[in-house]
C-alpha cells in the first residue's frame, strides 16, 4: 500500500477525520461513502483525495476500510438512526430517573442494521440495571447492551474545546488514552494549578504528555550535537 492509496475522509456522524484505504474506486473530494466502523458501518464524506502530507508511517498504517460508495439512503438511514437514538436516549434518562440508579447516562449508539443499541454510562461502582434493560428491549425490541466508561472515554465522546481553545485531542485525533503523570507536569517546570493543568474531564490533560515527549526528544537532538 502506498501514500497514493490513502484519502481522507470524514465521519457525518462524529466530525472525525480518518485516513481511509481507497481501493481501486476513485473518488473524488465531497463524494459520500460507508466506511467500515465498530458500530457495523458509517457515513463519511471524502474530503481530500490527495496523498496526505503527513508521511508518519504509522499514522498512515492506521486507516479505515471504504466498503462502497453511499446512497442517498444510507443517508436518510444515518439520519433516522441519529433521530432514533435521542429518543432512546430520553427514554432511558426518564427510566433511570425513575428508577433512582446512581449513573450517568453519556450517550446511546445504534448499529448501522439496527440489531443492536449501546448505552454508554458512568458510574462510582457497580450498577445493578437489569430491570432498565428490560424496559429498554421492551421499549425498543432490540439487544441492548449497557456499558460503562470513564470520565476521559465520556470527554472523548461528547467532545468540547480545551483551554488551548482547540477540539479536544481525545475527541480529535487520539486513538487510545496514555497514562499523564503530575511528575510531568513537573518537569517541564509548569505551575500545579489543578484549574490550570486539569482537563474537560478533570483529569490531568493529555498534551502534558505530548509535551513531555516532545521535550525528550527535543533534548536528545542536542546530546547528538554536543557529541
């Protein structure tokens, strides 16, 4: 697979950007098309057919699968399925409320041949929610599954600004969370302000971590000088 292989695209559902694996289809920048998602399919739209500028191989590595160019109703499905799931959602803030169970509803998300709903929540420990599944498959007359998330996995699915006044790294570009440490913050010699170096979610904020790196590699480069 070479750089010429490689589109980017954009989710209609989450606003993210991946790179995407083009195939032998060529497309052209607006061109709607599925692409493969753990929830069974997405929508997207392609917006650069150009190679990437960025030539890190594992980012480039790092791609989605285009099944098939989209319909007008795939469309109309993605639509109907984001309609369906704030209802869902509604409905199953009233049930918890109802039933008085200490968690917090996130958000819910529909599989793309409607055989499965998710329901993303946090909690402080284990919830005992059987009878709320109950109402929701009666509700809804699908498998439901109840899944429980950490307040940095519920900032990355929500999404907001950051103090920088930037889109939020995890609901941005960041596949998987990597530990942040207050040493690190240290060491790069920052105040330790919890205001000041906490992010949306109240955990220290990843780029502490990204600017710990790039100070390591930042000093290693001036070792290799001196030398």
């Amino acid at each position: 697979m070479t750089n010429s292989d490689i589109i980017c695209v954009k989710s209609n559902r989450s606003g993210k950007v991946f790179y995407a694996r083009r195939g032998k289809t060529v497309y052209k920048n607006g061109d709607l098309v599925i692409i493969e998602s753990a929830l069974g399919g997405d929508v997207a739209e392609v917006v650069d057919v150009n190679s990437p500028r960025c030539q890190c191989l594992d980012r480039i590595k790092d791609t989605v699968k285009i099944v098939r160019e989209a319909s007008e109703e795939d469309e109309k499905k993605i639509q109907w399925l984001e309609r369906k799931e704030k209802k869902s959602f509604d409905f199953c803030l009233k049930k918890i409320k109802e039933r008085n169970l200490p968690m917090k509803l996130v958000a819910v998300r529909y599989f793309f041949n409607e055989k499965k709903g998710i329901f993303y929540y946090t909690a402080d420990g284990r919830i005992d929610f059987r009878q709320l599944v109950k109402d929701l498959a009666k509700e809804f007359k699908m498998r439901i599954e109840m899944r429980q998330i950490g307040v940095r996995d519920e900032a990355k699915m929500i999404g907001g600004l950051g103090v920088c006044g930037r889109e939020l790294c995890c609901a941005s570009f960041m596949k998987n969370f990597e530990p942040v440490t207050i040493q690190k913050a240290k060491k790069q010699q920052i105040v330790i302000n919890p205001t000041k170096i906490s992010g949306l979610c109240g955990r220290l904020m990843c780029c502490l971590a990204f600017e710990d790196e790039s100070r390591g590699r930042m000093y290693t480069e001036e070792e290799k000088v001196e030398e």
